[in-house]
C-alpha cells in the first residue's frame, strides 16, 4: 500500500506525462496551401460557355474573395503562384506595377517568375520587382557569365510554428523559346532540376517541408475551355520528370502549360506531389497537409481545384479599387468602341470564331485577298455584348504591324499546309475556304482551297495581311519570304482599335471556312 507521500508524486508524475503527451501531440499540424499560375491579368469573369453548371468564372476581384473565404476556413494557410502575372493592356501601361500591386493586395506569400514577366525587359522587371510586398523567386535564371542569381532563389515562410521552403525556377524551353530574345539579353538559364536541388540540399535542415514553383512544361495553347478539350490539354511532363529526380521535395505546383489536374498527382518514385490549375484565374488549387514538425515530413490530406463562380462571389474591394485606380489612370482603355453579338471564342487546333472575326478586321483595313493570324496570338476571348479599347488591345497586345505580302497560288497553299502542321495552333484565316485532312501526312493535308469562291490557282497573285512577325518568317512561316512585301501599315492592334469603332455592331463570323473532313466523318 503506497503511503501519503507517494501519492501526490505520483500523481505528479502522470500530469508531466500528459503534458509531455500534449506537447508530442501538438508537434502534428494541418496546413493548407492555396495555388495559382498563369493568371495572365484577367481582371473580370469570363463567359464559361463549355460548362452547363457555370455561367462565369474566374476575375481576379473574386478569385481575391475565395481566397480569403478558404483562408478564413483553413487556419494555417500559404498562398502561393507559378509565374505569368502580366500581359494585357492595364500590365502594360503600368510597367507590371499593377500585377505586383494585385498580388500584394491578394495577399501571396511567394510567386515564382514567368515568362510574360519579362514582356517589357529583364532591367524593367528588376525596377518593379521591389514593390512587392512578397518574395520574387527564380533559382536558375543568371546574369550572364556570372553566378549572380537574376533574383532571390529561395524563402522560408514560417507561420503558427510551420517553416515552409519555397523555391522558384522555370524551364529551359520557357526561357529560349516564349521570351523575345531581346527580352532576356544578358541573362541566361540553368538546368532547373539542378539548380533546385543545390537549394533543396541547403534549406530541407531547417524546414518541415519544401515547395517547388516551376514555369515549364510545354507552351500553354490559346484556349480559354482548355479544360473540357482533351484535345489541347499540354500536360506536365517537365513538373513529372522533376518530381522523379529531386530529393527532399514535398511539392511541385506548375504553371506555364495551362494544363490542370482536378486532383494532385503523387510521383510514385519519390512521393512528391505536383499540382496546377489550368491558368487564368479560374480555379484556385487547394491542397491540405498534416505536417510533422517534429520529424519535418508532410502528408497529403487533400488535394482539389475550386472553381471561382464569380455570380456567386462578393467582388472584393481592395483588389477592386486597385484595378479602377489603373483604369481611371488610363480613361482612353475605357471607352466603349462596339458591341458584340455573341461571344468570340477560341479554339487552338480548330477554326475560331473570333478568329474570323480578328481576320475579317485585318483583310478589311488592308483590303487584301486573305487574312492570316496565329491561334497563339489571340490572347483572350470576347464576351457578348460591349468591348472596349482595354478589351481590343487585350485581344492582340503585340507590337507587330499589318503587312500585306503577295504570294502565288503554290506558296498559299504551302502556307495552308504548314498551318495544318499546328506549329502554334491552326492559323485562322479570312477570305479563304478551304477543306483538309488532319489525319493525312504533313504536306498532304489540304484537299481544296478557294478565294472568293474561285478555286486556287497555282501562277495567280493573291495578297495576304498578317502580322509582321509572321511576314518576315517568324514563327516559322518561312513561306512569305519567298513572296513580296506590298505594304506595311499601322500596328495590328490599332487596326483592329480602328475596325471596332468604323463596324460599332458586329455579328461574330460563323465557322466552316476550314473544314478538317476527317471530323465530319
């Protein structure tokens, strides 16, 4: 029998036992990360034609309400991005201080640097950088013939006794291949996988898991219902074979591609978890994680995408007021030039109606025989209803003019056939109609091909506006160097500013001037 003295110790005892219990407990925590990429400046909804459950989706002002909404619920919670906050006309006339500004707003604990970042020089982006209120992060881009980093490799968020490493680092093709070279010219890039792994080896002591932001993958294809088309969906193969090679890695969240996974993938080699979103604000990736911090080891909980239905959304504020502020900086972006009909859409391997309707503007002004655009280069739809200079010069924000180049018959049928290669989408076109087969051979895929309702003949001279990219070979339409240059005329983005205003009311063309037999079949 334990005396009196006994007792009480050992009583004791037992509270320090739970307490120590209570303490191992609460080494156990749940945190969630919310993700984004590519949102590419869409400020305002989208029509979600595709989706019968959705009337319209995503605009960063509400995107910026589910964000606080999952936050609230979440408890411990990071917010981060995988690069391409600029492009449009609000990015561009503000030299990317708008994106930043949203991004503070929104509160991002951590983005890592896309390829649109650098749209108006690598010497601007580094001015801008600095008003973000979160870190810029880039682990393989350097300053030529250095080891100087472009910027900050890595962070260490730390929040409710979670330490979080998050590295940021973008792919070889990004870099070489969407980037005007002038853009870049004096940095360089290094493999991407090696570099992460020099800053993985560094940091994974003193953090209980790491996150990776990568802009790879293939090139995103210009189609804002990506998502229902198998067709077009890119795929994360860089962000896959990353996953396999890294050590020490819990998470990759991807970007640059558009593709989306509705749930995380798990690398069955390493464990690590890859996640994306499909771009352009439209969904907000949400994974939840039960962290050891004691052992410093993250387990997947849940993994998920939230689509942002703006009608059912608050339009938040903060972010709001940043947007009008840009907007009431810029009147002239404002104004309303037209009204449209029905909405112009995209579509990156097949006929589009806005792209006729961009194509039937451009052969217009120049009064040529045909009219020619890369689906890549129609950057955003259209909605119903009014469009506005901000819209148009969102449409087609390039600097390119309209040049109308002659071409014989032969040469517009070799360029016929080279759009029906898909090198950047099937190009669209105006004044032409023509039938082919996809399922052909390169080179042999166009069956028929006529202008103004005459048959193509192979000595005529036919007279072709498009954009002087394009006109002097680039994006490897080779075929106009063998023609000749008739005119250069005004920017493309100020003709179609031009044709909007003339037409005020337009009907958005239908489709059937390029018609692939072998989907009819």
């Amino acid at each position: 029998m334990k005396n009196k003295v006994e007792q009480p110790l050992i009583l004791a005892i037992a509270v320090v036992g739970l307490c120590g219990a209570n303490i191992a407990w609460a080494d156990i925590k749940e945190v969630t990360l919310l993700h984004t990429n590519d949102i590419e400046s869409v400020y305002e909804p989208v029509d979600a034609f595709w989706n019968d459950d959705i009337t319209h989706i995503g605009g960063i002002p509400y995107l910026a309400t589910l964000i606080k909404q999952q936050r609230a619920e979440a408890g411990t919670s990071f917010l981060l991005d995988s690069g391409d906050i600029y492009t449009g006309s609000l990015s561009k006339k503000t030299k990317g201080k708008l994106p930043f500004d949203l991004y503070s707003a929104m509160g991002y604990d951590a983005i890592t640097l896309g390829n649109h970042e650098f749209e108006y020089g690598w010497q601007s982006l580094k001015e801008t950088m600095p008003r973000a209120r979160f870190p810029v992060l880039n682990a393989n881009i350097y300053y030529e013939g250095t080891d100087i980093p472009f910027t900050q490799p890595y962070t260490i968020l730390e929040r409710d006794g979670v330490k979080i490493g998050v590295i940021g680092a973008m792919g070889v093709d990004a870099f070489y291949n969407t980037m005007w070279k002038g853009n870049r010219e004096g940095l360089t890039i290094k493999d991407p996988t090696q570099e992460v792994q020099k800053w993985v080896d560094k940091i994974r002591p003193e953090v209980d898991m790491v996150v990776v932001l990568t802009h790879q993958n293939k090139t995103a294809p210009m189609q804002t219902d990506k998502e229902a088309d198998d067709e077009v969906q890119r795929g994360f193969d860089e962000d896959y074979a990353m996953a396999g090679k890294l050590k020490g890695v819990d998470v990759i969240f991807g970007g640059h591609s558009d593709h989306g996974l509705w749930q995380p993938v798990i690398h069955p080699d390493t464990g690590t978890v890859i996640g994306l979103t499909f771009g352009q604000g439209k969904y907000l990736g949400y994974t939840k994680f039960e962290i050891d911090t004691d052992k410093h080891t993250a387990k997947l909980l849940e993994g998920k995408l939230i689509p942002v239905e703006s009608d059912k959304l608050a339009r938040d504020e903060k972010t709001s007021q940043v947007i009008e502020d840009a907007r009431d900086a810029y009147p002239a972006l404002e104004k309303q030039i037209a009204t449209l009909d029905k909405t112009a859409y995209r579509r990156y391997y097949r006929e589009s109606n806005v792209g006729n309707l961009v194509t039937d503007l451009m052969r217009n002004n120049a009064n040529s025989d045909v009219a020619m655009l890369s689906s890549g280069s129609i950057r955003v739809d259209l909605n119903a209803g009014p469009v506005t200079v901000e819209n148009v010069m969102n449409l087609f924000p390039f600097t390119d003019k309209l040049d109308v180049v002659e071409l014989n018959g032969e040469q517009l049928k070799e360029l016929m056939e080279y759009s029906y290669t898909l090198p950047y989408g099937l190009a669209q076109f105006s004044g032409v109609e023509a039938t082919y087969d996809s399922t052909k051979p390169e080179g042999k895929r166009l069956l028929t091909l006529a202008i103004a309702g005459q048959p193509v003949k192979a000595n005529s001279m036919y007279s072709v506006a498009t954009y002087s990219f394009a006109a002097t070979g680039g994006d490897g339409y080779t075929v106009f160097s063998k023609g000749k240059i008739l005119s250069k005329g005004e920017s493309v983005t100020q003709v179609l500013l031009d044709e909007f205003a003339k037409n005020k009311t337009l009907s958005v063309p239908s489709l059937g001037r390029q018609i692939d037999v072998s989907k009819t079949q």
